[in-house]
C-alpha cells in the first residue's frame, strides 16, 4: 500500500522516498532476505507489490479469467500496445487450454469468437490461439493434474510481470541497474581506468597515475647504437628490438616483469628499423629502410630465411612488413616503388604481388587481426584499406605526410602519426567522416611511432622528438601523462598486449626503458609529503636560529 | 537451344480423338467416353474401368463435400496411398475440417482438429497451413475471413484433382494427360521463343488466345 505522505530523498529533493523503500524491498527479496524484505514492508508500510498486481495475481491463481483480463485491460492504457496484446493473449491461451482439457469446447470456441474479439487483441494473436489448440506443448498433455495447472499458473503470473509497465510492476533488478549507471558515469569520467575490476561503491570512483605505466621500472641497455623499434609480442612474454646497429634482440619477460636478454640476431648489413611478431609468436620478422626482410625462430635466434635475394647485389628492401592469422604468411611493403607489395609464405614463395604505377612507396603497412584487411600507408600523404576477399578498396588522404600507422587490438580502429606533430584515429568499419586527433608531443623530422594499450585500448602512447613518452586517453586529446627520462628522441613504443600497466620504449639514446606503474597521487601521500616538507622547514629555522647563535 | 520448325504436317484425326478420349477417361467422364467412342467409332483402349468408376466417385465426394467419405473409399482402393502420400492426406483432413465449421458444428471441428490434426502440428511444414484453417474458428461466418478460399469450390477441385492423379500415379498409370503435357510443351516452348526473339515476334502461349481462333 502507498504511503499518502510523498517525502522526498536526496539533497535535491528528486527521488520519492516510497519508491526508494519499493525498490530496496524488490532488491531484498530478490538477494533471499525475504523475512527482511517482508519485515521492511510492515515497518515502512510499503508494499512490493502494487494493490492491482495483487489482485491480478488471485485472480490468475484462482482461474477467474475475466477479472484477470479486465485488471489487464485496465492496467494497459493503449490497446495498439504490443506488451498488452501478447499479456492477454497469454490469459486467453491457458484459459483455452483448461477449458479444452475440462472437455468444454464450446466455451473454448466462445472464447475465440466473441472474447478475444472484443477485448482488441489483434487478429494475428486470435490466429495463433486457434493454431496452438492444435500444436502448443502444453495441449499434448493427456491427464491434467491440478499440481500442473496451478504450475502452469504461476508460469503465466511471471510471463505477464515482465510485461505489466510500471508502477503496477516494477522491472527487475531496478535498484542494482541504477546503480550500475552511476558507477559505469563515473568510469567513464576516470581518465586513468585501466582495468576491468569491481569498484568500490564506498567512494566516488577516480583512478589515479597508479593505473597506467608511468615511472621508470628498468633500463635495458645492450644496443650500441639508436634503438628504432621495440614491440611486445602478441602474448606479452617477449620484446624485440631494432637498432641502427643492424641488429634485433629478443627478450623475455619474466614473471616478475623484470626484462632479460635472450637472442641477439645478427645477419643485417644495415640498421633494422622494423619487427613484427607472427601472431602464434613463434617467428619475427625484421628489415629496415634499406635492408631486406629476415624471417627468425623465436626460440632458438636462429635466422630462418632472406626474403627476395636472389642476386646478391640488389636486395628487396622492405620498409615494413605484417603477418596474416595462420602465421604461415607474411606480406611486405617495400621502399623501393619498384618493387611494390608483395605477399610470401614462410619457405619463401611468393604467393601475390601488387606493382605497378598504382603502388609509390611504401611508408608502412598492417594486416587486420582477423586477416580480413590491409592497410597500406603510400608515400607520403595516402591511408589505403584494401579488404581482400571483395577488393573493394577505401582512400583516406591526410593532409600532412604519415610516419607511421598502428592498428588496435581489436582491429576496430588504427592510429597515424602525421609529421604535423598529430595523431589521428581513423575507424575500420569507415563510418567517421573525421579522425580523432591527438597532440601534445613533438615531431617534425623523424619517424616517430605509437600504438594502442591498456585494458580496451583505451589508451594511445607515442614516442616524440622531445625524449619524452606521451600517452592519451582516447577521451580527451591533450595529453594524460609525460614521461621523462631518455635523454634523447624516443622513436617507438609499445604497450604490453596482455599487461596493461607495462609500457616499453626505446630511443635515439640507445637505452629501451620498461614504464610500470607510477606513485599513487592520493591525497594521504600529499598529506605525507606536506608534512615531510614542514618538518624540513622547521629544521631550517632550527639551524638558521643555531646559525645566528654562534 | 533447340527451335521447332513448324513444319506443315496434317495431324491425323486419330490422334486427335486419341487426346480427347485420354483426357476424358483421365477425369473419369466415362458416359462422355462411351459416347466419343460410338459416335467415331474409334476403339476405346484398355483401361482400368473398376479403378475409374472409383476415381469418379472419390472425386465426387471431395466436391460434394464429403471428404472423409473420400478419403474411406481411397483407403479402400489402395491401403498404403495416403500413408506414403502424408500432404494428401492432411489436405484432405483439413477439407473434412472445414466442412464441418461451415455448417457451424465447430465444436465437433475442434475435437476433430484436436484428435486427427494435432499430428501434423508437429512437423513444421504443415504449421502454416494449420494456423489458416484452425483460425477458420475464430470467425462466426467464415466466409468473411481471410481464408474463405478454403471453403471454395475451385481449392476443392484442386484437392480432388491432387488426388485422382495420385491414385493413378500409384497405379502406374501416367498422373498427366497427353493434353495437359502438349500444352505445357507449348507453353516452354514460346518462353524460349519469346526470349530469344522477344515478346512482338513470339508472345507467349495462352490458352485462352488460341480458343478464341
């Protein structure tokens, strides 16, 4: 029963107090509290459910049908309603069904020719009356207990909750929905989320710097010269690097997530400035601007295969390369125009190839994570999705030159770094008219590379010619966090796929640097750090006062 | 793509009569056959007369609407026809069915639906067959539904036609009568002709056009 006093709730006066009190008594008999649930009810005088619902509900149980369909037509105040017709349709359908399994066919032929007529159902739910005579389940039951009509009762009262609009009936689960919705506003609102974890309801949910990788966690130093590449492999265990020192490295990461040597692959007779991890993780490819493609097994370091040596003079020089889903092909872009794209399996044999006076150079290249797309970025300003199975093909010309080109996880969306010191966001699905844009770091000379990371993607780092690494949350186009500590132009980095919180980079200054998670900047530590620093003051007047003492 | 040259060749009239007769016997008008047959003095073939005379009466119990009659009298004719010949079967049931709602004994109807139909409601393919003819009780005067072509003497003639030609198909007999194949072949061929040449030169068959002379 309803309280006739409407108090009101909240510091604004917006939420109903008995329809909170109604909530709460729905969320405690669906947790099992039912003796609370009930114990509320009489204390607050307010009752789960509506006088009407009740009344529906004795009816139903008690077979007086047409109570229930006039307490149904009455609670649905618009006879086009879908949600009505089919709650009446169902009171008609057992109602037949008892009255067939009685032997009472001519109240049953009534039923169909003046009832539902009359009430508005609708023709096709009349149709479909008469059809289930014949062909609904519960009709092939031959002896029909009492138990099975009650049962089948109690099965039409929750079909019909579900569709009784409130107030009569309130939908499920309506307190922990609202809930929800108030912790899900403000995740969306938490600019450094980066994790899939209950939050506590407690206090208003806000991460901090904690969340992603932002402090210095270790320093690999064993390239003797730029390192131009880094990236994680696709199950987060293993990093490679590329270096003008013509050599790749492979290493492990351990359990503790400390970095540690594993292979260096020499065979290059020029810097490597590319890798790419096959997806099953088993083999790398490395080649750099002016250097051919090299195959590796990730496990022994050993060099697999050369791609396109045939003479020894002039090797295929490959710009960037990507895997397909089998881990059996590969497909390279090359700098030369000459020799356009090319795709190959792992023995070497060329499979297809584009050339041609449609293909300039190559800047960089990428194959969708379900193989279904290429992107091919050409010399310098044209964005290229071929999809491979329908050829059909989408062009996005940029207005500045592109450096690099780094596709999400979930193959929904990639990045370029532009020369304009901006990265734009572009959809796969080509929906958006206009990329996203991000700024805040520093390129205009070099190629500077990024890529997605953290829990969803939700993130985009990037190197930049400032020696610092710049990573953004996707909402917001000005930078989240800066990270300083190469002393030179960070050229790559990449994002630890199964990590969220491990970021890698590597630099001009020869040093790659593991990032994990920075200080937490709650306001415990600032009270720590404020106090700390009064502390400091006051031994400075001490030794100031002690100073002009002696 | 073969083109049928129309060469002028006279047909004989024994083929003609041939057709007629072929027909007729099809459709089980065998006072119309007697009297074709005395007046050209053309031999009859030899045909199943006992299987006729039962055709002709099946046919017309179906239009007199009396189908479950039809249905006995075919049972006795060939035991396992309407077992192997299940959407026969059904059609007939639901002709039975909506008989009875037609002379308002609908709740005789719906214990019929509930014993002899609900089988069929089963199997997916009869369903929307099912839910036209059982909504035919929803409706106090069926004529006015939107499935009053069932209560119609044309679905009746179909359903009668399905059946003698099941009957003779199950007794080896050809189901088509040479008339109906020559026109069918007709038909065919002016499509091809018709699509190669287009519609001025060659339009399509009708009947209808060619009874007019």
């Amino acid at each position: 029963m309803e309280n006739g006093s409407w108090d009101f709730l909240g510091s604004k006066g917006l939420v109903k107090k008995h329809e909170f009190v109604r909530i709460l008594v729905q969320c405690l008999y669906s947790l099992g509290y039912k003796r609370s649930a009930s114990c509320l009810e009489q204390e607050s005088n307010v009752s789960y459910k509506s006088s009407d619902f009740e009344f529906l509900e004795m009816q139903v149980l008690s077979g007086n049908w047409d109570s229930s369909l006039a307490v149904l037509d009455r609670v649905f105040d618009n006879s086009k309603d879908e949600a009505r017709n089919t709650a009446l349709y169902l009171v008609f359908k057992q109602c037949l069904f008892e009255c067939l399994k009685r032997g009472d066919t001519s109240l049953a032929i009534n039923v169909l020719q003046k009832q539902a007529p009359m009430l508005k159902v609708g023709k096709e739910k009349i149709h479909r009356l008469a059809c289930d005579i014949v062909t609904s389940k519960e009709m092939e039951y031959g002896e029909v207990s009492n138990f099975l009509v009650e049962d089948l009762r109690k099965r039409l009262l929750v079909e019909l909750e579900k569709l009784i609009p409130s107030p009569i009936v309130i939908p499920e689960g309506r307190l922990e929905h609202l809930v929800e919705t108030a912790v899900l506003d403000q995740i969306d609102k938490c600019l450094y989320h980066n994790s899939c974890d209950a939050v506590s309801l407690y206090k208003d949910h806000l991460c901090g710097r904690d969340q992603i990788p932002s402090e210095t966690v270790q320093i690999l130093m064993a390239h003797k010269n730029e390192v131009w590449f880094v990236q994680f492999s696709n199950s987060g265990k293993y990093l490679a690097t590329a270096s003008s020192d013509c050599t790749a490295m492979i290493w492990k990461v351990l359990d503790d997530n400390r970095v540690e040597l594993m292979h260096t692959l020499q065979s290059h007779q020029n810097p490597v400035s590319f890798v790419s991890w096959s997806p099953d993780d088993s083999k790398l490819l490395t080649c750099g601007n002016a250097e051919v493609l090299k195959l590796w097994d990730v496990e022994t370091g050993v060099l697999r295969h050369t791609f396109g040596n045939n003479d020894n003079n002039s090797g295929f020089t490959v710009s960037s390369c990507a895997w397909f889903p089998d881990s059996a092909r590969l497909v390279c872009g090359s700098s030369d125009p000459e020799r356009g794209i090319v795709m190959w399996d792992t023995d070497g044999n060329e499979i297809k190839a584009w050339r041609g006076t449609r293909i300039p150079k190559v800047v960089d290249l990428a194959v969708t994570p379900d193989g279904e797309s290429m992107i091919t970025v050409f010399s310098d300003k044209e964005i290229r999705i071929l999809h491979l199975e329908t050829l059909l093909e989408r062009v996005i010309t940029e207005e500045k030159p592109i450096t690099s080109l780094s596709v999400s996880g979930d193959g929904k969306f990639f990045i370029v770094n532009l020369s304009s010191q901006e990265i734009h966001l572009w959809d796969l699905a080509g929906e958006w008219k206009q990329p996203l844009k991000f700024s805040g770091h520093k390129q205009s000379k070099y190629v500077i590379r990024s890529c997605f990371g953290g829990f969803e993607s939700s993130f985009i780092a990037s190197g930049s010619e400032d020696s610092q690494v710049y990573i953004w949350n996707l909402k917001n186009a000005k930078p989240l966090e800066v990270l300083s500590g190469h002393s030179m132009t960070v050229n790559c980095v990449s994002w630890n796929p199964r990590n969220p919180r491990m970021l890698a980079s590597a630099s001009d200054d020869q040093t790659i640097r593991i990032w994990g998670p920075g200080k937490p900047n709650k306001p415990e530590n600032r009270l720590q750090t404020d106090t700390f620093l009064l502390f400091e003051f006051w031994y400075a007047v001490v030794f100031w006062i002690a100073g002009i003492e002696t | 793509l073969s083109i049928i040259f129309c060469v002028n060749q006279v047909v004989g009239d024994n083929d003609v009569q041939s057709i007629v007769m072929s027909y007729l016997l099809h459709n089980c008008f065998n006072e119309t056959a007697d009297s074709l047959a005395s007046c050209t003095g053309m031999k009859q073939p030899a045909i199943d007369r006992d299987n006729m005379e039962r055709r002709k009466q099946i046919i017309h119990f179906i239009l007199e609407r009396k189908a479950l009659k039809a249905v006995e009298l075919t049972e006795q004719l060939a035991q396992d026809l309407l077992e192997k010949n299940k959407d026969l079967h059904f059609d007939l049931l639901c002709l039975h069915f909506v008989e009875l709602v037609c002379v308002g004994k609908c709740t005789e109807a719906l214990e019929f639906a509930q014993t002899r139909l609900a089988p069929f409601g089963k199997v997916q393919k009869y369903v929307e067959k099912l839910e036209d003819v059982m909504a035919l009780l929803a409706y106090e005067d069926p004529e006015k539904s939107p499935m009053f072509h069932l209560l119609s003497s044309e679905y009746r003639q179909q359903v009668a036609d399905n059946l003698n030609r099941t009957i003779l198909e199950h007794a080896n007999h050809p189901s088509y009568t040479p008339m109906e194949r020559l026109i069918q072949q007709m038909t065919v061929t002016r499509q091809y002709l018709t699509e190669e040449n287009g519609k001025d030169a060659f339009p399509p068959f009708s009947l209808k056009d060619s009874l007019k002379g």
